[in-house]
C-alpha cells in the first residue's frame, strides 16, 4: 500500500479480517491494491530474484526453552527493468527440528515443536521440548512484489531462499529447574475496554526424566481448572476494573506461576467526525427511506468499480482505494444510481491484518509506512480521542497508517 497524505490513502490501508467501512470522499491517483499474477512472458524473465549477502547461522543456547535466532544473513530487492515497480520486500522464517543431519542438511525434518516469536515472521525462535535431541533448521525466505503493468495492477511474486541445519542437537532442560511455560500470540492492552479475553500458553519446558509435567490455569484468584489440549483458553464476561489470570505449570522438579494483570476501562465516547478539509463527514443511516436496511456492494480488488442498476442498485460502494481514481469517485458521488439516496457513496474499509502484497507492506528498511513492532501483536484497542493524545510524531506515524 503506497500512502500519501491522501484521506483515501489513509483510509485504504491495513485489514481484511475484520472491515470497517468510513467515508470515502476523494482519491488519490490508482495505484496498487490486490491484482493478478499473471505477467507478459518477456517482462517476467527480465526480473531477478532477491539478493542475499552473508552466511544464514543460528545464534543461541540450542536447548529446550532457550530463544535462538537467525542471523548472518541480509537481504536486498533485486534491480528491476525500467517501468516494473517494487511494491512490498519482506523476509520470512521457517524452523523445523530433523531426527538427521547429513551433509550440512537436516534430514526427516518436521514443524519445529514450540513457539515462534515476532516480529518478521519468527525470525527469533524458542527451542519446545519436543526439539530435544533434533537437529534444528531455518529457511529463510526473501519475497518481493513487483507491478509490471500498474493500469491493470498486474504484479510478480518472486522469492529466495537459504537454509542452515545446526551442527549440534537441541539439549535437554536444566535438571532440577521447575518446568516453565509462557503466553503466545499476545496479550491484551494494560487498559482496554474489551470485556472478554482469549489467552494462548505454550507448550512446558521441563526435564523429561523429572516426569510429567500438568498444566492449570485460573482468572481473577477463581478456581483451578485443567488446561485445555488446545492451550487456549477465554475469560468470562469482565466488570471494569483490574483482572488477573495464572497459568500453573507443575512437575516433580517444582512449579512456576506464569501471571498477567490488566484493566478494563469503559469504552470512550465517539468524538464527532473531522474531514481536516473543512468538509463535513456524511454517517451511513442504518435505514434508508423505505424503512429497510441500507444496501451496500463489496467491491475490494476491482480495477473499476461496477455500477449496480434497477433492482440491484445500491446506496454504498466499499472500494478498494488503491485502485479507484478521483474521476472514478467522482462519477460514482455525481451520475451513479443508487437504491433510495440521490447518488451513492462510497466507502474504504480499515484492513488490520498484514496484507503482504501491498506497496506499504514492508517493514523498514525497504518499507516506508509498515511500522514492524506492530507484527505479531493483537488488534490495537485505542480509546477515541487516544490518538489526539499521542505525542506528534507518533500521532503523525499512526496517522499515516
């Protein structure tokens, strides 16, 4: 997603997953959003793949519950023939644990057993006890996305990748230390104002020869109960104020209390809406003037937007900004049919997932927007008017976002 200062720009950027539709009242110039793959044959043999430089190792104590990492490789985009644009470079990590190793390669490889940790992809990595006495591989994986042909938004994937097999296996947990676990996949906010949760723990590390180890958790000092096989479990519906959840994690050799505290806050009014253009916001109603819900299209990842006519005319366009002009808008508010208002409107939804394929979906150094201590964490929650309290050159980075 390249991003400009423009509103659509803004609004065009980060989530499928969940999608939430705002005012859409300009546009920028197309540029790029989801596109085909497909390429014209001589462009296509013309671009080089990423470029690596060093020698990819593992850096790290190899033993269960240790965090190790990949290091000593770098990458870079390769030079691409006039005309073709880089829109994303990324870097991605996969770890597998191999019961061999021969010839410098891992072999009889499988997943790697335990947890990875963001940001980029798992490039850091803590050892599970189930890669004790296996040989631990990484295969790090550079992409880049590159447009040859930005009227259609047709775009090339191309990777490389390196791999490294460690020279010696995993070893066993520390004898006599307690079995230790930890939570994954993130936690919530110190202050929010969400009223459930979802925890994930990871798999124990313990000694094998100290026997099993069982696992429990409880919320708010409320009863023990069994982990779940799946390690994910939720809380209740929450009061405001402060919350507390334990993991247990118990064995012969000991136990640990893995802890988390948090707060749930009331959820912050809405602030009136602000075009920063001295234009006025225009707010969906839920009916339209018969009396029936509003009627919307999706079109994300069209070129041109559709117009819907006679019985399937509809009053909102949720369209893709990286791909709609100003002109294309402009029609759409002006000549366009709608069901029961005048003319249609259009509207942009939030993406809050990492869509890699975007122009702004790098993190630095090749990306620009993208800001990388985001990956890996939960769905922000910020309180409205949070962001008018930042101090401005965060405000300006969230902003542009």
């Amino acid at each position: 997603m390249t991003r400009t200062t423009a509103p659509w720009r803004i609004l065009a950027c980060l989530v499928s997953a969940a999608a939430l539709a705002l005012p859409l009242e300009t546009a920028g110039p197309a540029s790029a959003a989801r596109g085909s793959s497909a390429v014209r044959p001589a462009r296509a043999a013309a671009i080089s793949p990423p470029v690596s430089r060093g020698t990819l190792r593992i850096a790290g104590l190899l033993r269960d519950g240790s965090l190790v990492r990949a290091a000593g490789l770098s990458w870079r985009p390769s030079r691409l023939p006039p005309g073709d644009r880089l829109l994303s470079f990324e870097v991605g990590y996969v770890w597998k644990a191999c019961a061999a190793r021969s010839g410098g390669r891992g072999r009889h490889c499988a997943k790697a057993a335990d947890a990875t940790v963001t940001p980029f992809a798992a490039r850091r990595y803590v050892a599970g006890h189930a890669d004790t006495g296996k040989y631990l591989k990484i295969t790090e994986t550079a992409t880049e996305v590159v447009e040859t042909d930005p009227a259609t938004f047709t775009f090339r994937v191309i990777r490389s990748s390196r791999s490294y097999t460690a020279r010696r296996t995993v070893r066993r947990y520390p004898s006599g230390l307690p079995p230790v676990s930890g939570f994954l996949n993130g936690l919530p906010e110190h202050h929010t104002a969400s009223r459930q949760e979802y925890f994930q723990v990871t798999p124990p590390h313990y000694r094998a020869a100290s026997g099993p180890v069982t696992q429990s958790f409880r919320v708010d000092h409320g009863p023990w109960r069994a982990m779940p096989h799946s390690r994910v479990f939720q809380t209740r519906k929450l009061t405001l104020g402060a919350h507390r959840v334990e993991v247990l994690t118990a064995g012969r050799a000991g136990h640990t209390v893995l802890a988390f505290r948090w707060r749930v806050v009331p959820l912050a009014a809405p602030l009136a809406c602000a075009t920063g253009h001295g234009g006025s916001c225009w707010y969906p109603p839920h009916l339209n003037r018969r009396g029936h819900p509003m009627r919307w299209d999706w079109q994300i990842g069209r070129v041109t937007p559709r117009q819907r006519t006679g019985r399937r005319a509809v009053d909102i366009y949720d369209i893709d900004g990286f791909l709609t002009t100003p002109a294309e808008i402009q029609r759409l508010h002006t000549t366009w049919q709608a069901s029961t208002l005048a003319h249609p409107k259009a509207v942009c939804y939030l993406d809050l997932a990492w869509e890699d394929y975007r122009p702004d979906a790098s993190p630095a150094p090749f990306g620009r927007f993208f800001p990388a201590r985001t990956l890996g964490k939960i769905l922000l929650r910020l309180p409205a008017g949070a962001l008018g309290r930042l101090p401005p050159a965060e405000r300006a980075q969230a902003d542009a976002q």
